[in-house]
C-alpha cells in the first residue's frame, strides 16, 4: 500500500476488554504523533475529566512519516490529560513500537475507559492477524526491564513493547511510558517521560502493548523516487555538517555550566563544582575500557545520539544517560559522580519514571532538609521505596508539586505543576516564555531557545516560532535531533502522498495544533493569569551577582500565544530539543 491507503485507526476499550479499527480519516493524513493526539482528545475526552478517571484518553500515535525509509522518524507519542498539569499532555519517545504500528497502518491506539478491578492488569497484543486484551496478571509490579524480558521471551526478533512499571501501575503522577529500543536485548530504555501519562496508561489496566509487524514492510511513498531522493540529499546533508550529538546531549553539560543553566542544589545557583565529573566527556572516555558505546535508538536512525552506559566491571547500566538527567538527578541533587546518576537513571527507567520530574522532586526534598545533599546512596534508597509504596516514595513519584506539599518546602521551581527542566529559564528567558506559554507546561521539548543575548522584544516571537517548529515536528515522526524544518517536512509528505504540500501548509497545520491544545486546556480550566512560573524563579537570582532572573513582564508572556505573521524564517527554523 502507498501513502495513507488502508490506514487505520485502533480503539481499545479496557471497560469491557474488546478492541476493533475503524478507517482513518483522509482529513487528518498530514497529522500525527502529537497533532494526531491533540485532534482525537478534543474529540473524544472530556477536558473537565478526572485524568486518573475512565473518561481520560489515552492516546499512542506514531507521527505521519513513521514507518518509512526516511532517517530517523520512527517516534511515537503519547498523549492525555495529564495529571500533573490538569492539562493536555503529549510525551515523545524512540525507540521501534512507532515504527512498528505504522507499518501495519495503525496511525493511532485510542484506548478508553477502566476495568471494573483496580488490581487487574491486561496486556494488547497487535499483530498482521489482529488485535487482542489480554490477561496480564503475572507482569503485576515488574519492574520495565524484567517485564520486557517475560514478555519477549519466545516472540518474534522483530516484537517491540511499549510497558509502563511500578510508578504507573500505582499511579503516580511522574510515571513514564517506556518503549523498546531497537537492539536486539530491545531495553526498555526509551520514555515519553514528562507529564505523568504513565500514571494515565496504570489507570486504564493497561500494563504492556505489544507490537509485532511480522512481514509488514516499510510503508511505500507515492512518488518513491521523489522520497528516495529527498532521504539521500538530506541524509547527507546531515551527516556532512555539524555532528551536535555526535556524543549526545551529555555533551552539552560545560556549554550549560556556562551559560548558568547547570543548576544546582535545587536551583540556587546556575552552576556546579562537580561540573567536570558530570561532564558527559566522562562518558565517552569510559567507552574503551569499560565498553558501551553510541547507538540508534530506533531502526533508520542517523544521529546515534545515544549513549550505552556501562560500570566499571563492563556491565551494562543504562542509556541513554542525557544533559537533563545528569542535570535534575546530579547537578541539582549535589550528586558528585556520573556513576551515581547512571545508577539513578536505570532506577528510573526501571520504576517508570520522569527523571526530571523526579530529580526535581529529590531536590526539593534536599532543599527542606529531609535528605543531605549529595546523598546519591539515599537517593537510589529513595527510589527502591517508590516501588514499595511508601509514604515519602509517593511524594517524590508524584513529583515536584507533591514533595513541596509533603516536605511543606515552599520552593518548588515549577509551571503548571510540572517540574521545570535542566534548562534555566533565568539565562534564557524566551525558553521561560515557552515554559510559560505552552500547552505542555514546563517543558523544554516544546521550544527550546538557547540564545543568552537575545533582545526582550523578540522573547514573544522567538518562543512562538520554537514552538510551532517542534510542534510539527513531534507530529512528523522526525526526532527534533534531527533538526528538519517546515521546508523539509513539507518536500517529505508532499512525496510521500505524491501531492504538493508547502511549507505555509506545514506553518498552518503547527498553529493549528497549538490552538487546538490551548482550546483543550481552556476547556479544563487553565486562565492566562497562570501563563507564569514558579515565583522563587521571579525572585531569587543567580549568576554573577544574582542578575539572572526571569523578569519578563506578563505581556510579553502573553504575546507569545497571539499568532505573529509568519516570515521566512520560520519556515528555515530547525527544531530544538
């Protein structure tokens, strides 16, 4: 099959087990991934609804060039009221299951409702043959690698698991979805980490999905040769420039250090004297004698920005361990060592968490007093206890806004609930104005701006801009590492569907996508009053004398989220994450 003929929607009801497609509908073959998700939520879910509630909406859409030859677009996104900013809520992950489901044309999984137990757990299983529910009760409280490692045993080289662990199972509201990457252990260390959907996919019943593509091949573009042509130009295009993540987004902790964004003992200061033991330099250096190495997350990937962490015996820990991870579990907790936050990023992926959200949280809690800095040997404690269901394992599962109310720590460096990431939005105010503004919350994937010196007047656009491009980016199925822009993306559906698709009609679907979010959080009650962030943000400064704070007035907040007449730029704008 060519273009989006035969594509499929697949709508899964946990209420009363049963699952069945219906066609997709030709007017949204140029959305997916998280515009696919944003247009079926405010559709289908009730903006008002409890998020941990059966009328929530969990959504899993691979983006619209998912599942084709073209480099690195195989992410998938999950999207749904999130529980902790009350709003919409869409997280990107790599890794095969996107790739997977669109080569058997499944452009969206929407599953609805509650099983009648709390305790039941189910499993969906989709192959070439069909879909089913089914019973899942011996993957009960797995940890994700454990529970990967059942599920997959006998099953096809090419299966792929999408699976969320204990922290989405009780529910907390910091759980991740985790997804398998390609190699052949096929780890369950890729998350659509941010905004709690973990705890969204725990309260469906649903502990795994399971995806098999068996003989489906790669999803064939109309005018192939117009595709092919435009994968190798870009390909190249790529790979002969500037490798940015050649050693990952680890590699970026001097630059942030720098730019007082390598925050430290929860925010007080923008930089950390273990900078140079956290450098991802250190990574890299490990890969000789301990082995690991860079990898692709996903099948067709290019940027190999992927880091596989081993311990100083040759075993395998984690990967990929990023700039933010090392950022919110080390710099900002006073973690001394990178071996430390490893440690504490496997706990995470095992556990099913947010390792922003959570290293957020660890630090507040060292912030009131509860946990000495640089304690990483409570920390992992710490997170062992989640799994157990303890009082404090809840605060900090449920996050940042959750461990200020249990510590009654009123500094708790936040926007709309959610954690804010590694990037400070003091230095970098127009990424504040993204935090602020954004459907998503606090989230630096939504629009990041890495630009110290840029001018007041052009915060609003520069965050508008940002956000659109990665807007339309998470919604191709390209990885924003990837960097394409409205102008790329535009030449790839149009040869894919062999029918002309300009940039301005890219331009229009990313606006599209935003309004179509902010109507959802209208709807669920989000004022513009609360376009703002954390005041301990507004207040206390760091940097040379305290002068960084984030100090941009509400207007200038509130314009970014008022359509700018698009220019050229923004069509030539690359994505950011």
């Amino acid at each position: 099959m060519a273009g989006s003929e035969g594509d499929r929607i697949l709508n899964v009801d946990m209420t009363t087990g049963s699952a069945s497609f219906e066609p997709f509908p030709d007017e949204w073959k140029l959305i997916g991934g998280r515009g696919l998700s944003a247009k079926i939520l405010l559709k289908e879910c009730n903006p008002t609804c409890d998020p941990l509630g059966p009328e929530n909406v969990l959504v899993i859409a691979p983006g619209v060039i998912s599942g084709t030859t073209a480099p690195t677009s195989g992410r998938i996104s999950i999207g749904g009221k999130s529980p902790l900013t009350g709003g919409i809520k869409e997280a990107n992950a790599g890794g095969n299951p996107g790739q997977d489901l669109m080569k058997l044309g499944i452009r969206a999984i929407v599953v609805k409702g509650q099983p009648a137990s709390r305790d039941a757990r189910f499993g969906l299983r989709i192959d070439e043959n069909g879909v089913e529910v089914v019973t899942a009760d011996e993957y009960k409280g797995l940890w994700n690698y454990a529970c990967c490692e059942k599920l997959l045993e006998g099953e096809s080289k090419k299966a792929s698991v999408i699976s969320i662990g204990p922290a989405g199972e009780q529910m907390l509201s910091g759980a991740s979805v985790a997804c398998t990457d390609q190699d052949k252990e096929r780890r369950p260390a890729r998350h659509a980490a941010r905004g709690g959907l973990g705890a969204v996919m725990g309260s469906k019943g649903l502990k795994w999905v399971l995806v098999d593509p068996g003989k489906a091949k790669t999803r064939r573009p109309v005018d192939a040769k117009a595709f092919n042509a435009k994968c190798k130009s870009y390909s190249a295009e790529y790979l002969g420039g500037p490798q940015m993540f050649a050693n990952g987004t680890s590699a970026f902790v001097q630059t942030a250090n720098m730019l007082h964004t390598f925050v430290y003992k929860n925010r007080t200061e923008g930089q950390s004297p273990n900078v140079n033991e956290l450098d991802g330099a250190r990574i890299v250096e490990s890969f000789e004698k301990r082995g690991g190495g860079m990898h692709n997350c996903m099948t067709g990937c290019i940027v190999k920005c992927s880091n596989i962490v081993h311990d100083d015996e040759g075993n395998y820990v984690t990967s990929a361990l990023e700039f933010e991870t090392i950022t919110l579990l080390g710099a900002s907790c006073a973690i001394e060592s990178i071996d430390d936050v490893a440690d504490l990023d496997r706990l995470c992926d095992e556990l099913g968490l947010d390792t922003i959200e959570t290293g957020g949280a660890i630090a507040i809690l060292m912030d009131s007093g509860n946990m000495d800095w640089g304690d990483a040997e409570g920390a992992k404690a710490l997170l062992r206890e989640i799994a157990d269901g303890t009082e404090r394992g809840n605060a900090i599962g449920n996050g940042a806004v959750a461990t200020g109310k249990f510590t009654k720590h009123e500094r708790v460096p936040e926007s709309r609930g959610q954690a804010i990431p590694a990037w400070d939005p003091r230095p970098l105010k127009a990424t504040g104005v993204t935090y602020a503004t954004s459907p998503m919350g606090a989230d630096h994937t939504a629009g990041l701006i890495i630009n110290p010196g840029l001018p007041v007047e052009e915060f609003a656009r520069a965050s508008q801009e940002s956000q659109m491009v990665n807007t339309i980016c998470d919604s191709s199925g390209f990885c924003q590492f990837l960097r394409p822009n409205m102008i790329d993306i535009a030449e790839y559906y149009s040869a894919f569907y062999g029918e002309e698709v300009t940039k301005e009609q890219v331009g229009e679907l990313a606006w599209e996508v935003l309004a179509d979010e902010w109507k959802f959080n209208e709807a669920a009650g989000w004022k513009p009053e609360d376009d703002k962030l954390a005041q301990c943000l507004v207040d206390e400064g760091i940097g040379p004398d305290g002068v960084f704070k984030f100090d941009v007035d509400a207007e200038t907040i509130a314009a970014a989220k008022v359509r700018f007449e698009p220019r050229d730029e923004l069509y030539q704008a690359r994505a950011s994450g």
